[in-house]
C-alpha cells in the first residue's frame, strides 16, 4: 500500500475513540496524534497503546510539533462551543479540519449526497452535520433528486446511553444544525428535525424516520427506487443502514422508516448514531487524503 | 384526610393538552373565548401552545390550525387575572421558541423532558429562569417508569438549573395513589422547601381526580386539569370536577366552581370532535404505561392497515416507547401488518 496522509483526532471520547478505531484501518488515513485535555483520560491511554502521540494539553499540546510530524488533517471530536477555536490553531499549520461537532462553521458534508462536491470546494474546515444529520439528509436527497420536496423532516430516536453530555447541553444546536442541512444539503426548500431520547433497556438501536412533502403528487417508482440507490450508497460505509419500512406514500407525504446499527467498533452496536458519524468523517477525510496524495489539493495554512 | 384551609393553584390544560383530542385544529377564535371564561371564572394559569409544545408543528405531531405565536399573542393580551403559560420539549422546540413566546406575554414556561433524561433540559431551564419574572417550570413526563428516589433525583436536577416548580407527569394515566402519595411525598421531603411541586395527571384508569387529591395531601401545590378533561387518552383530570372536589374538602382553589361546570357543558364538550372519554384504547393506555397522545395515531394505523389499535399500543407499551415517538406508531403497525400476511 502507497502513501497516507497522516492525522490527528482532537477528543479522545467515544466518539474519538471510535474513530480512531476506523482510521487504524484506513488505506488512506495513518493517524498520529490523539489530543485530550484530561491527563489520565482511558482514551488518551487506549490512544497511546496503539503508537500515537498523545498530549493533555488540548490542541496548544500538539501544535509546536504537528507540522514536522506531517499532521494534514484533523478531526474535531470535541464540542461545539471550543471547535472554532481548535479550527482556528490547526488551519494556522495547515491542516484540514474534519468538524464532528455542531458548530457548523465549515460547508456541511454528508458523504452519500455531496462529498465530491464538499472536498472539491478544498475549503480548510467541512462539518459533518449531526448524527441525525448523517442519518437522514441522504433520504431527503433520494427523495427531492426525483422531485421538489417543499417541506423535509426527520425524527431521531437515539438511545439514552448514546447520548453523551455534549449532546444533550447542545441540543437546540443538533435540531438547528440538522434542519439547515436537511435544505441545504438534502434539497427541501425548508427543513425540520426532532430528537428523541429513548432510555429503554437494552437501549434501542437507533431509529429515523424521514417525512418529505412533495411539491406535486410523488412518482412512486422513481421515489423507491431513488431511495434504494441511496441506500447502497449510504452502506459503502455504514452497513448497518437499513430500511425498516417504506416508502410510505399518503397523498404527497412521503415518509421512510430507518434503523442504524454501528460496526461496534468501539462503540456498542446499537450506537449507530455515533458509528455513522464517525464512518462519514472518516470517509470523508479519505477523499481529502486521495486529493492530497494526488495533489489536485494542497492544504494550504489560513495564518495571516 | 383533612386538607381544610388549603391553597392550590390549579393549571387548565385545554388549550395545550387538549389540542390532541382536537388534532391541533383548536382555531385562535376558539381560544380565546374559552381563555377569556377561564379568566372569569378565576382560572389562575391556563397553558397555550401545540399539543407537543413549542415549535410542535409538525409532520409527525399535526399540524396546528394557527402557530404558537398566533394563539400566544390572541389569548395572553386578552388575559386580566389568568397568567399564560407554554410547554417547550427540549428536542422539538428550542430557546429560539422560548424568546418567542417570552415576548407573546406568557408569564410561565413548562421545560418538559423523559423522566430519566432531565440533563437535556439544562439548556432552557437555565435561560429562562434568567429571564426576570418568568415563572420558570420542569416537567417530567412519563413519570410512572421509574421508582420514586430516581425520580427524585431528576427533579433536583431541574431544581438545580433554576426551575422554581417541578411537576411529576403522569403522562399516560398509568399511576394509582399510591404511586402518586410515594413519589409526590418524597420529593416534597427532598426539594427545596420554596420550590413548588406539581402533579399533572391523565385519566386514562379514571384516577385523575383521586391521584390529583392524592398528590395535594402528599405536599404538590400545583395541579393540572383540564374542564371536561379535553386532553390526550381519556383526558387531563376533570377541572371541574376536581374543583368540585375540592370545594367539598375546603381545598382553596380560588376558582368559582359552578363556572367551572359551565365552561365544560357549554364551551369545551360542544368542541369535542368525539367525546374525551375512558374508550377500550384510552384504558388501554393506562394499563400498559402508553404515552397519553399515542391514542388517535394508533387508531388511524390500525384503521389503515386493518389492525386491532388495542394491539399496537400494548406492542408500544411493552417496547418502552416515550413521549416524542409518534413516528413509530406507523412503522410498527406495518411491521404488524406484514406479520399477520396483510400488506
């Protein structure tokens, strides 16, 4: 195997973790350094063991050395309130940010919908919407590619232990967040998300489900087979995405049934929040590391 | 029981817990004719949004006949004694509708969550009880699925975040009293003595008013009805008749108690789409723990995919299914097609 693009995770959480995990596997993605700000944190442990570099000091821990150690891209597993911040310092070295976090301050990608569209902008930070986000924008895209959707909305039902403390004190931030990219990136002229938190046990896996208003009456053909497309698509790397039930057609409400089950990479199998959130950013980046390597992309630094 | 000399303050639920029975379609006309009789009657607190709150205009909840802005402007400037109040689902509304509403007039917002997922309320309880004057409320629904000390520990949480009133739900009309007296008495032990306690109840096993007594002699202050129990499943605990009940008792309401009856006969039972009563499937909900406003959802799927609605919710009962998950009613009930060879 050829080269890779080397990377940093920012958060060594769940989420960072399992996303280490992924990365450990890539062809595209060698990572490098994990950055935490809790010094006996389990994650920067794991992280260590497995040969990175670790630091406790957030981002200013990594950033004397990253260029020499030939960081180009990062992924931002942290929060919303401290990504702009951490964008900010690596962008300086030149770096990619991958944003997993809500801030959205980057363009949105959602890999099955636009990623060649996403990385070909070369812009220094992409967001990766939400897991809800992640989960159903590309249903709203099956949908809205065969015709004008003018209404898109997506129920999330996560289960309580995948719902970590930076989703819940943000959690005006993941309805906003996802409802922007159900127009934006999914391509219904308005959007609307719901979260639920369901506590049962064993937790559930996670469930969405995607209403779409049509414009004029739905094609119902060209609807179910659109959404089977994206479908496939959406498994490349996450193949846990199923179809429950539907496409659902009353009138011109078109309404799918999804349930999302993880890799279990690290995270347990019924986090498929997570694991899809974690899976779309790292294929992302390995689009931008296939650029990189190609050189149809120099990351170039945003320092003044 | 003697709670002669009592002071409660009793909250009408028509004009937010009733817009289920009424498929949200309660017209902004409506509204406030029954607000201005509440306000005569002596009514203290009536609450006003979509039936799932805030922002709950929806495909999956309905789609309201007006927005929460246009019935929160109508009835809140019309109001003399009768204070306004919202419900906000952390998850479905946001602090955007919170400001929103704040600015409509309302002097009380409801942070609703699950009962065992408080810390997600966090984010608007803490705005809002920044907001000078707003009676800032917690609200945990569903308040049957766990034991009294978990609970407990949720509603401090909420205390915690600056609610000033906490409220135990009895979202799906499941409790008895003595579930009521257990949790509503250890919390009164457990919370601060100037945060007040509120008991919401749904009369799906027709213990509306009992449990609403229950939780009055157990230390609550507030209680939730609504007149003729227009609400989800069989309804909110009949105001009337627990303003009735009280009187007898010497329970202080400061709500006129024949005004009360009349505003159920003449204004509220001639809107009823069906009459709000204890049917097969609003029992149902009782019986098996099923969120209150699942009712109608599950009788359209069964009636479409020729199934038994007492079915589908005793399938949501036992799949532990939460306030918010209206979306799964239809999915399951096409998985229970398909199983039964029907689709």
């Amino acid at each position: 195997m050829g080269q890779k693009i080397k990377a940093a995770i920012i958060g060594p959480g769940n989420i960072g973790t399992d996303l280490l995990v992924k990365a450990m596997r890539s062809e595209w993605i060698e990572p490098v350094w994990m950055v935490g700000v809790i010094a006996d944190s389990p994650g920067l442990a794991r992280a260590q063991e497995l040969g990175l570099k670790t630091t406790a000091d957030g981002v200013d821990g990594m950033l004397p050395t990253m260029r020499e150690d030939g960081v180009q891209i990062c992924f931002d597993a942290t929060s919303a309130y401290v990504h702009a911040e951490n964008s900010r310092k690596v962008n300086e070295q030149g770096a990619v940010m991958i944003d997993l976090t809500p801030a959205a301050i980057g363009p949105f990608c959602v890999p099955s919908v636009n990623l060649e569209e996403a990385v070909a902008a070369q812009a220094m930070n992409v967001n990766m919407v939400t897991c809800g986000g992640q989960a159903t924008i590309p249903m709203v895209a099956a949908v809205s590619r065969v015709q004008a959707v003018s209404y898109g909305e997506i129920v999330a039902t996560v289960s309580s232990r995948s719902a970590g403390p930076g989703t819940r004190k943000n959690i005006d931030e993941f309805t906003r967040t996802t409802a922007s990219g159900i127009s934006s990136v999914g391509g219904a002229a308005e959007g609307k998300a719901i979260i639920v938190i369901n506590p049962a046990e064993p937790p559930l896996i996670m469930r969405d489900t995607i209403h779409c208003l049509t414009v004029d009456e739905p094609d119902q053909d060209a609807i179910t087979e659109s959404v089977h497309a994206m479908i496939a698509e959406v498994q490349k790397y996450v193949p846990g995405y199923k179809l429950k039930n539907g496409p659902v057609f009353d009138d011109k409400r078109v309404s799918i049934y999804m349930e999302v089950e993880g890799l279990g990479d690290f995270l347990p199998k019924y986090a498929g929040n997570l694991d899809i959130m974690t899976a779309a950013g790292l294929r992302t980046a390995e689009l931008y590391a296939e650029q990189i390597i190609s050189g149809a992309f120099v990351p170039t630094s945003t320092a003044a | 029981m003697n709670l002669a000399g009592k002071k409660i303050t009793v909250h009408d639920m028509c004009l937010r817990d009733g817009m289920h029975p009424k498929q949200h379609q309660i017209t902004v006309e409506q509204m406030v004719t029954v607000a201005r009789a509440m306000d005569e009657a002596g009514v203290p607190m009536i609450e006003v949004t979509h039936g799932d709150g805030l922002g709950g205009t929806s495909v999956n909840y309905g789609f309201p006949a007006a927005s929460d802005e246009e019935y929160l402007t109508a009835v809140c400037k019309e109001m003399k004694n009768t204070k306004v109040s919202a419900l906000l689902l952390p998850g479905i509304g946001t602090v955007d509708h919170l400001h929103m509403a704040v600015d409509c007039g309302i002097s009380t917002i409801r942070v609703a969550t699950h009962c065992t997922e408080a810390d997600v309320s966090e984010q608007h309880i803490g705005v809002a009880s920044q907001i000078a004057g707003l009676d800032t409320v917690g609200f945990l629904m569903m308040a049957h699925m766990i034991e009294a000390d978990e609970l407990v520990t949720q509603l401090k949480l909420m205390e915690s975040y600056g609610a000033t009133c906490v409220y135990i739900t009895d979202s799906a009309g499941y409790m008895l009293p003595d579930h009521v007296t257990d949790r509503v008495a250890l919390a009164r032990k457990e919370l601060k003595p100037e945060t007040e306690l509120g008991f919401h109840g749904h009369h799906n096993l027709a213990m509306g008013v009992a449990n609403s007594i229950a939780a009055v002699a157990a230390g609550a202050n507030r209680i939730d009805g609504s007149m003729a129990g227009l609400g989800a499943g069989a309804g909110n605990t009949p105001l009337e008749v627990f303003i009735a009940v009280c009187d007898r008792m010497g329970i202080e309401t400061g709500v006129d108690t024949f005004k009360a009856m009349d505003i159920a006969e003449d204004l509220i039972v001639p809107m009823m789409d069906e009459i709000v009563r204890v049917d097969r499937d609003a029992l149902t909900l009782g019986y098996a723990g099923v969120y209150s406003s699942f009712l109608l959802f599950a009788k359209r799927s069964a009636a479409k995919y020729n199934l038994s609605s007492r079915d589908i919710l005793v399938e949501l009962g036992r799949r532990r299914t939460v306030g918010g998950q209206e979306d799964m009613i239809e999915d399951l009930a096409l998985d229970m097609a398909r199983e039964a060879g029907t689709i």
